[in-house]
C-alpha cells in the first residue's frame, strides 16, 4: 500500500512541476488546477489485477462538508480495461456532464451499489466515521463482491485487499465512476429534500455552506436534516442575541461537554 500511495504523491508532484504557475490566487483555485491535471485511467485497477485481483470495485463518498442531509457513498465494479470518455472526479464536472456520465457508468457496470448516513448518525458518530460507514454498506451490498477495493486516501475495516490512493477519484476510473453515482444520487436527493424543507435553496447549493444557504439558516434556523454537529448550524442555536446586555461577559454551559 505504501507504494501506493508515494505513486499517486509523485502524481501529484510531477503535474506542480509540470507548471501550474503559482500566482496569486486561492489555495482551492491552485488545488482545482492540480487535480484537473491529473490523468484518470485504469493504472491502479491494472495493478490490482496484476495481482491476481478479479473483481476491483472503486469506493468514494460525497457531501462530507455540507450541512444538511444525509452523506452518501457509492461502489461502483466495472469490466476490465473500461474507458469512459470524460469521467473523472464529479467536483470537476458539470451537473449535465455528471447526469450523462452517471447513466453510463450505470449501463457499463458489473455492479453498482449506493447508501447514504443520514444527519442524526453523522451527529452522533463524526462525519469521518459516517462516511466510512456508508463506503463500508455501499461495499457489503455489491452482488458479486468484489476482491479488490480502490478507496479515495482511506481504508475500510474490511477483509478485502485494499488500494488507498491520494487524489483517487482523479486519478482511478473506478473511484471516479463511484464519485460520479453518488454526487449525482444525492444532488437528486436534496432536489427532492428542498421541496420538504423550502426556503434554504437546497437545489442550488445541495446543502453546502454557501452565503445563500447561511443567510437562510440564519432566517429560518435549521431544520431536522440539518447536521447539528457541524458549526455553522450550531451556531444559529446559540441563544447570544438573546443574551441582555447586562449578562454579555456570562457565557451558556454546554453540560454535555
């Protein structure tokens, strides 16, 4: 696994040295830069079959950072040697590109499975262990299972073999093909959601801390799929405008702390 991962490190360096200019813009406009260089194919899944792996599945998750609703990963098991023009990882696709993407992936593959952690359990668990529980469900419902796992920069407590690759869903067409199903299921779960809970524009942002979506928590505070944990929904919870100005030097007790 160690190779591995300095494989995919050497990726990483070679497209910075290759010349993506280090000018002045933001750390997520120079990281975007980056990944867009990366080349998404089949070396990982090539090795693992190398190995004597069969059946590779590619394991990814999305909606770790928003604030609303459930995180939902995907497994995705496609045929030896598939290239699907285009694929690559979902943050660097359009939403028409993802929804045609999702489609062929869903036709081409040998399996596909997909399951989400609702809010209750990623406030209760974290969210890093919210996500691994949904990659692990996503994993345990493919038919047939597969022998060999290619995980975005993680492992799973599971007995398969296991590739964790940094940048993966950039870099493996597995991964991608996973990240592509699950972006595409729950941006079609938050569309539906927003008709649940109107007013905090949730098909558009998807549930994201976008200013629209931090405007409307702050209006409307948050709703039973919000995830509590998470700061920017905590904080419309914290009763400091009501606090007179008196008692502004006396701060509330968390007694759960």
């Amino acid at each position: 696994m160690r190779r591995e991962l300095e494989s995919s490190r050497d990726l990483v360096s070679g497209s910075r040295r290759r010349g993506l200019p280090d000018d002045d813009v933001s750390a997520a406009t120079r990281k975007m830069r980056m990944l867009r260089s990366l080349a998404c194919g089949n070396k990982y899944e090539k090795m693992a079959r190398a190995q004597g792996a069969a059946l590779i599945a590619g394991v990814d998750e999305v909606g770790r950072g928003a604030l609303f609703g459930p995180v939902v990963a995907a497994a995705v098991i496609l045929p030896p040697d598939t290239r699907i023009r285009g694929l690559r990882d979902s943050k660097q696709l359009p939403a028409e590109d993802r929804e045609r993407l999702a489609m062929v992936v869903q036709a081409r593959a040998i399996a596909v499975a997909i399951e989400e952690v609702d809010a209750e359990t990623i406030d209760r668990v974290n969210i890093y262990q919210a996500s691994r529980m949904a990659m692990t469900a996503a994993v345990m419902r493919l038919t047939p299972q597969p022998d060999h796992l290619l995980i975005d920069a993680l492992r799973l407590d599971l007995p398969h073999a296991q590739t964790s690759i940094i940048y993966g869903d950039s870099l493996s067409i597995s991964i991608a093909a996973a990240s592509v199903v699950a972006k595409v299921w729950r941006d079609r779960r938050m569309c539906e959601l927003d008709a649940q809970y109107p007013g905090y524009g949730l098909t558009s942002h998807k549930g994201y801390a976008t200013p629209q979506h931090r405007a409307a928590l702050k209006n409307l505070g948050p709703c039973p799929l919000h995830r509590k944990s998470f700061t920017p929904v905590a904080q419309t919870e914290l009763p400091w405008d009501e606090i007179p100005v008196e008692d502004e030097a006396i701060c509330p007790i968390d007694s759960s702390v």
